[in-house]
C-alpha cells in the first residue's frame, strides 16, 4: 500500500483561500488505498481503480422499443392503408428463427430482436394499439415515419468505448451500466483505514454518567459517520485523556495500520492541547490557517507516514470543514478523481453581511417558492457549537470572498449536505 509524501502538506504562505488549498490537496496527494477485485453487487459505494471497456454494443442487436408488429417500410402503401399477413411471432429472448420476407408483417414485443436476414430484415414497428387485426392479417395506417420504434445496436454503449473511468465513485447507476456489458466484477480501491479518536478529560461517551463541567462526545460519532459515509473502515480509538504520554502512544500504535487518523480540538497552542505536540513528536503538522468561517485553522499532518487531520473543536465547525476541506483529501487519499461537491443556485430569503476575502456558509433549509425555485432561509443562529442547525438544515449557503454583502432575493450558491456527507 502506497504512502503519504512527507511534504505534501506545506505550504509557503501565511493564509491561504479555500480554492488554492483544494488546489494543493489535488496537486500534492496522490491515493494511498490499494486495489483488489470484487464481484459487481459489492462495489456499491466503492472508487473505481481501472477504467471499464465495453466488450459489446449495447443494445447488443436491433430491437423493438414497443409491442407490436415489425414490417418493411417499403412495403407500406403512401398514403392509405396497408394490409399485410402476420406470419411470425418474435419475443424478446426468442429470434425469429428464419430469414423475415418482404410483404410479411411480424408480431414483436418490446425488447425483442428485429428479424434480420442475408438481405436485411424489417425496419419499422408499428405499436399495437395504432394496429388494426383482421384475421391473419394487420391493417397498418399511413402516416409512421421509416424506422419508428426501432432501436438500433449500440445504441447506448458501442464495444470498445470505455464507460466508466477509474477514480469514480460507485453508485447504483455505475453498477447498472457495467452489468450491462457482461463485467461481473471490477477494480477498485480498497476502502481508506481511518481512525477516529476525541481528547479531553471532561468528554463523556453517551450513555455513561456526565458530572458537572463534563460533556458528552458529538464529535466523534458524527465524524466517524462521515468517514463511513465516505466508504472508510473507521476505527474508533475512544477518548483520550488530556495527557501527552498517552496520547501519543495511542497515535504511534494506530498509524502503521491506518491510513488516516481524524481527530477533533487539542490542536491548538494550549498548556491542555496535546495532540499537537503527540504528532509533532512523530511526525509532523502543518496549520492550514485558512480564510474561511465556520472554522479555525484545520491541522494537516501526518505521524509517520499515515495523514493526521485535526478538525476544529466546535461540533459544527467539525462538520463544516470535514465536508469541505477534509472531504477531498479523503476521496484524494481513496482513489477519486472527483472531489468538488456540486453548486445549485437557488434564492436568498434573507439578509446578510459578510467580511471581504473570507469564504462564509450559512446553515440553511430550502423551501419551494414557486416559479422561482427554491429559496434558502438560512438558520436563526450562526454559532459554530449549535448542532441543532446542522439537523434542521439542508445544506450551506456558500458565499465566496469577493461578496460583502446578501440581499434577500439575490441568486446565491447552495451545497446539499447530501452531497458533501457521503
């Protein structure tokens, strides 16, 4: 298994925008996941490690794309009606079985192969219900133009194209389209190892007793849910007590079998903030110090040779730069060649002011508004440590640097959670 480069998180700068920062995380990380081969209904959710090439047209043969009867336009009369004996039945899976003759119409089904013989075969589908029966024969109206409801060879996929490219990340459709060319199973990455682990002596798991001045941990359950939705094998490592020796022996036993360790809080300069010094001691770490809000700086690093990422300490601020920030270098890290979350634009229901060069998001919920959309009304409250936001929410407003102020009605960039939590 490949691993991190010692340098790939520096940087020469004293503050940084988010757009040069992603830039960087594309630039200098390269996949540290293996390969294997699974069979195709396990690859849900998986990153593609090989580019899949169909090795047939799909459709694989002319077919009909309704129930009804196949016959050469030729043999229709311009202009009136066209009587013809049915004189051959075609289901799909089930070929007609000889050469189609000129002045015959035959009976078809959606999905079965259009006769074909040495001199060709019929070209247009009627639809039965356009069809009249007069005993062995079909009246046909004028008017259907040559080739109608037919579907050609190839139509979607021809052989040899390639259908899917590695680096993508493995969804129903994925799945569906690579069945469709025969591939029983594919290439792909091994999922990221990541290990999930909270510091402080007044944390408390949920379900145990929290006495005055404690808290129970939110962070780590809902990074570790992240990491998971994200395809990761997540290690929960607890909660560390604020001691450095411990700590750090936690790190040096999780690294060598992991590919990433999270961590939120305990980075900072503080007397009571050990996790910096525990990294420094076996690695290294780099302090993103980026222009963005929710959030302070996001710690970089690694322990030895496995990428450390310290998120902030306030549970939405964790949240918001996990999805942004730590979210690529994740997918990075897995094997995806595409990790920007997609932008929708939608209406502004509020007001807002924002400082110049710092990139903001805003907690908001969409509601329809008519013909103009969905408006986002962004949540009462802006505190990095109101959790309950992230819950009524669905998604964040992004405001980028260049805007210093919203007006309610403007078009605004709006990122689902949806898309930035798996």
């Amino acid at each position: 298994m490949a691993q991190l480069k010692d340098d790939c998180f520096a940087f020469g700068g004293e503050l940084l925008g988010l757009d040069p920062a992603l830039a960087l995380l594309r630039e200098r990380v390269e996949p540290v996941a293996g390969m294997e081969t699974v069979p195709l209904r396990a690859c849900s959710g998986r990153i593609l490690a090989e580019d899949v090439v169909a090795a047939r047209d799909v459709p694989p043969h002319d077919n009909s794309a309704v129930d009804g009867y196949a016959v050469f336009f030729d043999d229709l009369k311009p202009g009136e009606e066209t009587k013809l004996p049915v004189a051959g039945r075609v289901t799909a899976g089930h070929p007609l079985g000889r050469a189609p003759r000129r002045g015959e119409a035959i009976r078809i089904f959606t999905g079965a192969p259009m006769p074909k013989g040495p001199e060709g075969g019929p070209d247009t589908v009627y639809m039965e219900e356009d069809a009249r029966t007069d005993g062995d024969a079909v009246c046909l109206p004028s008017g259907l133009k040559r080739g109608a409801n037919r579907r050609k060879a190839g139509e979607d996929i021809r052989a040899g194209t390639a259908i899917l490219k590695k680096g993508r990340k493995l969804r129903a459709q994925e799945i569906g389209l690579a069945a469709s060319v025969g591939r029983s199973e594919l290439r792909v990455h091994t999922r990221l190892r990541a290990a999930v682990f909270s510091t402080g002596d007044e944390v408390r798991d949920p379900g145990e007793e929290a006495p005055e001045g404690c808290i129970f941990d939110a962070n780590r359950y809902a990074v570790g849910a992240l990491l998971e939705g994200l395809g990761c094998r997540v290690t929960d490592l607890g909660i560390l007590p604020d001691d450095l020796q411990a700590i750090r022996d936690a790190l040096a036993k999780a690294a060598p079998d992991h590919d990433l360790l999270v961590t939120s809080a305990g980075v900072s300069a503080g007397e009571e903030d050990h996790v910096r010094a525990a990294v420094e001691s076996l690695g290294r770490i780099h302090f993103w110090r980026l222009a963005i809000k929710p959030g302070r700086p996001i710690a970089l690093g690694q322990v030895g040779r496995t990428a450390f990422v310290g998120l902030p300490g306030n549970p939405v601020a964790a949240m918001v730069t996990f999805m942004l920030i730590a979210r690529p270098l994740v997918l990075r890290l897995a094997g995806a060649a595409d990790t920007a979350p997609p932008l929708f634009r939608v209406r502004a229901g509020f007001d807002a002011k924002k400082k110049k060069g710092r990139r903001e998001w805003l907690r908001a919920r969409l509601v329809p508004n008519g013909a103009d959309g969905l408006t986002a009304v962004n949540f009462r409250s802006s505190g990095a440590g109101i959790l309950t936001s992230m819950v009524e929410s669905d998604g964040l407003v992004e405001l980028g640097e260049e805007i210093e102020r919203v007006e309610k009605g403007a078009m605004v960039d709006f990122i689902p959670f949806s898309e930035v939590a798996r």
